[in-house]
C-alpha cells in the first residue's frame, strides 16, 4: 500500500490532490508531498528494501508513487568513502566520510530528483518535459527524457560552461539558451509553465522533483549500517537539497529505521553567491536576492526559494551556512583530489571548503561521524582549473628528468 497522501502547503498547511500544481492558492506558499507512515513496520520495510533494486527505488515507500516505477537510467547507491586522509590534512579527528554522487548516470546528484520528477510527469500523462538549470539538471533532463521517450526542452544562462552545454545537446534535446543568469532563466520558465502543456521538473512538477533528494539521506544511514551521521556538510543552491536531506533522516526516524537524533547540518555557498550564508550570518530569516559573481556557477541561485528553510534547519540542529572565495573554492577541488582521489566540480569545492573552514575553527568534534556530500562530477567545470595545475616539461631522456626531479638514473 502507497504511503503518499496529498500535496500540502508548508506555510498554511492547506491540501491539495496530487496534480501538478506547486504553490498555494490561499496564501501562495510552496507545497511539498505528504504521506502517511503509520503502517510502515520498521522490520518488514528493511527487508523490502534490502532486497529491492540497486538505487533510489528500493525506498518506494518513501517517495510519491502508488504504483511500482519503470526506469532505465536508475540512479542511486553511490560511493560513501571514508577520508582519512582528508580529515587528516585537515587536521581534525573527526570521522569524515564523503558520499560522491557523481557516480550517477549523468554524474550529479541531478538524476535522483529528475528521476522522480519525469516518472511523475509520465504518471500524470505528460509528453513533454522541462527545466531551467544551471547545468547539471540540464544534463539529467536531457538524458532521462531521451531514455523514456519523451521531448525535452532544456533553458540554461547563455554563458553555462561549455561541458555542461556539450553534455546536454547530446541527448537530441531542445537546448535554449537564455541571454541572463539563472534567476532570468528561472522566471521564463515559470512563465512557460503557465503558457504550455509541459511538464517543468523545478517548476509545476518541484513539489515531486525535490523528494529525490530524500534518497541521499536514506543511501547514508543505510551505508552507515542502519546509523545516522552526526554532522552533514551540504552545498546549498535554491536550499532544497539541504532541507530534503534533513527531511528523508526525520522520516527513517519516525518510521523507526534508525534512531538516535537529526545531525547537525553545516550548508555551503560561494561568497559570490551567498543569500542563505549571509542571512544566517546576520541573524536574519530573509534571505535577500543577490547577482551572483561565481565560478560555482551550479550554485548560482541568487533567490533561493528554499532558503529560509535552509537557515531555520541549520539553526535548528545546532549547524550553520558558511560561505568560502573563489581560491578557497578551487582549493577545496585539489584537497579533495589530492586526498581522496575524488575530482568534483565547483560546487563539491565550495562544500570542501567550507569543511576546511569547520576544521579550523575547531567545530569538528573528535570522533564524530561528519558526511560531506559530493554533488557533480569535475570534468564538468575544467575551465575553473584551467590555471591551476603544474606541468613539467622535460626533453625525451634521462638526464633531462634528472635535472628537474633530482631522481638518481638506475645503472
């Protein structure tokens, strides 16, 4: 039996059916899915879900769908790595542990919240689906829409990476460049919205879209052997991925699958674009739009919808939002890399960084178990490394090593 209920206003808490419909009519507020758990046995629902598919759907019961789910490009169940050698440059005892989600389909955490979003576009009878992005949903809209057959527009900032742009064409979708930044992009497609029988993912189909983002939190304490973490490092764009993963740990521990208490939860932005950090910083519950000025650019959301929910979370748990510089950012990329063996895009910088910034100010505590989540795939933004490598040029023999190396030539 279906868990899901209904659509409901977060604000005023009003209902509505379960249609495409992603704003309050009485007082214009966002609507998230409800459901009701109350017939969930925790044993029997571990069991379901141990022995279901390899990724996002064997948590079935926990996301919006009467029926079960077809998908040829199921994202899901990426690494969880533990970084000893991280928290060890970093100077901290902490537990760290990194969850990379490049490891999906179109290598972003992108494909979970897309997944969910086009098989509740093809359940509600949509033949055409859509998105506005900064790259990364551009890339999962593209290749899920390809895989189920239906059309596809993508609308993207005209100035978006070109591997990102490279990576979305390829999939024979209508790829729509819009001369302005993410927010222009945002309110056009909302227009359209109105305008077209189309499924928009973040737009009239949001309310579905973001439960995907619920997977990353059941995929970590499920990896975790049945455990929560005890402090969540995120990055946060329009807050949502931050507040769902809050949310599918609030879940498992209501439905008795996991105990102990919600983590606290540390969000990263860019100082180029950091609405949520600053209203956090100031006390205030606004988060006022900001143009964004960035090389994290997946991060560019200058009026984040999801942003007072992201500042009352991280309050709320006992966290923070901090935000870090373009160096910190591309510095955080090489950390990661050099300790790891994990190369992320801009974003995982940001969310590294900011780590980095928890290390040294002493907020990691010894021992306790910290997930940092890895959100894209770096060669996504090469050209933010362009200028941050080292080349050794050498003549083809080996005294010319030598002299650079310093290497004793074996006789």
């Amino acid at each position: 039996m279906s868990s899901v209920r209904n659509l409901r206003c977060k604000e005023c808490r009003t209902g509505y059916e379960l249609g495409a419909s992603y704003f309050c009519e009485q007082c214009f507020g966002p609507l998230e899915v409800t459901y009701d758990y109350s017939g969930l046995d925790p044993e029997a629902t571990r069991r379901r879900i141990q022995a279901g598919s390899a990724g996002i759907w064997r948590y079935s019961d926990f996301l919006p769908f009467e029926g079960k789910v077809g998908d040829p490009l199921e994202p899901g169940m990426t690494p969880l790595i533990r970084a000893d050698r991280l928290a060890e440059r970093l100077g901290t005892e902490a537990e760290v542990w990194i969850k990379n989600d490049a490891a999906n389909p179109t290598h972003s955490f992108k494909d979970r919240v897309v997944a969910v979003a086009i098989a509740k576009a093809r359940e509600l009878g949509y033949e055409t689906v859509a998105c506005a992005s900064t790259g990364n949903l551009a890339n999962a809209v593209a290749a899920h829409a390809a895989a189920a057959g239906l059309e596809s527009f993508v609308f993207v900032p005209s100035d978006l990476e070109e591997q990102k742009l490279l990576a979305t064409d390829i999939y024979g979708t209508n790829l729509v460049g819009v001369r302005g930044n993410y927010d222009d992009v945002n309110r056009l497609c909302t227009q359209l919205a109105d305008e077209r029988p189309w499924a928009f993912v973040n737009v009239n189909l949001r309310p579905y879209y973001a439960e995907g983002s619920k997977t990353l939190a059941y995929e970590v304490a499920e990896q975790l052997g049945w455990r929560l973490p005890d402090r969540v490092v995120s990055p946060i764009a329009s807050g949502s991925l931050f507040t769902k993963i809050a949310r599918g740990f609030e879940e498992w521990l209501e439905v008795g699958l996991v105990e102990g208490e919600l983590p606290k939860f540390n969000g990263a932005q860019a100082e180029g674009c950091s609405p949520v950090a600053t209203a956090f910083a100031d006390g205030s519950n606004v988060c006022r739009p900001q143009k964004p000025k960035t090389i994290a650019k997946s991060l560019a959301i200058g009026d984040p919808a999801d942003g007072p929910y992201a500042v009352d979370q991280a309050r709320r748990t006992g966290g923070g939002i901090d935000s870090v510089s373009d160096g910190q950012i591309r510095e955080g990329i090489r950390l990661l890399a050099e300790t790891t063996g994990i190369f992320t895009e801009t974003a995982g910088g940001v969310t590294v960084g900011v780590l980095k910034k928890l290390a040294e100010r002493g907020d990691l505590v010894a021992g306790e178990r910290v997930v940092v989540y890895i959100t894209g795939e770096g060669l996504k933004t090469l050209d933010a490394n362009r200028d941050n490598f080292d080349l050794t040029e050498i003549d083809p023999d080996p005294a010319s090593f030598q002299s650079c190396f310093g290497q004793e030539i074996a006789v």
